[in-house]
C-alpha cells in the first residue's frame, strides 16, 4: 500500500485532505482520512490515481455540503461511475494517493479560505 500523507495541522486552511472513500449516488459521498474543516460551499478538485478506479470523477470540480467531521457530498451523479477502492497491492510505479483540493468557494464572505492557523 502506498504511503499517502497529508498534514492534518497545515499553516493555512483549507488544505488537501486524503480520500478513503466516494460512494456511487446521486450525490456522491466523499469520506477523508481526517477531519476535514472544510465548510458548505467550499469548491473542491478531485485527483484520483487510476489504480483507484472512478476515472470517471478525476479532475472534476464541484461545491461540497459538509455532511459530518470527515465527510461531505458533492453534486456529481456518480451513480454509473466504476467503483472507487484503494489498492492493496498497487504498482510499484504507480502513486495510489487520491485527494481533493480546495480551490474557491461559493459564499458571500470568505469564511474557510482566511484561516490562517499559524
């Protein structure tokens, strides 16, 4: 299994948060390794390796709702995407880290991108 870091304390916030999981849904249903701290209206990147499979969603963006501490939706129908997984047993080449990246939001202030936690 890859060694796949993301700092979970990084000098400024929102920063990228690792994927264990996206469900295959209307919405689809993303699942961080940790905490998160993103808000409603935060805009993500998905990068998905394609030994993790779901190509399909790799590189899309879209606006997420904040559904719990380490997970949030995402208006993507994912519903005949492939599945997601991560591999046990990856390619010795191959970088099986996926992640998403902040990259805007959808609110009137800026809320989430001013942190700095320095």
């Amino acid at each position: 299994m890859s060694t796949c870091y993301a700092n979970p304390d990084p000098q400024f916030q929102p920063a990228l948060r690792l994927i264990t999981g996206i469900t295959r849904a209307s919405k689809a249903s993303v699942t961080t390794s940790f905490d998160h701290d993103y808000v409603t209206g935060t805009i993500i990147r998905f990068y998905i390796p394609i030994d993790c499979g779901m190509q399909q969603i790799n590189g899309k963006i879209s606006p997420i709702t904040v559904t719990g501490t380490n997970t949030f939706l995402v208006d993507i129908n994912s519903m005949n995407f492939d599945e997601f997984a991560i591999p046990v047993t990856p390619a010795w080449y191959q970088n099986t880290c996926s992640y998403v990246i902040p990259i805007g939001e959808l609110n009137n202030q800026l809320t989430a991108a001013v942190q700095d936690v320095r």
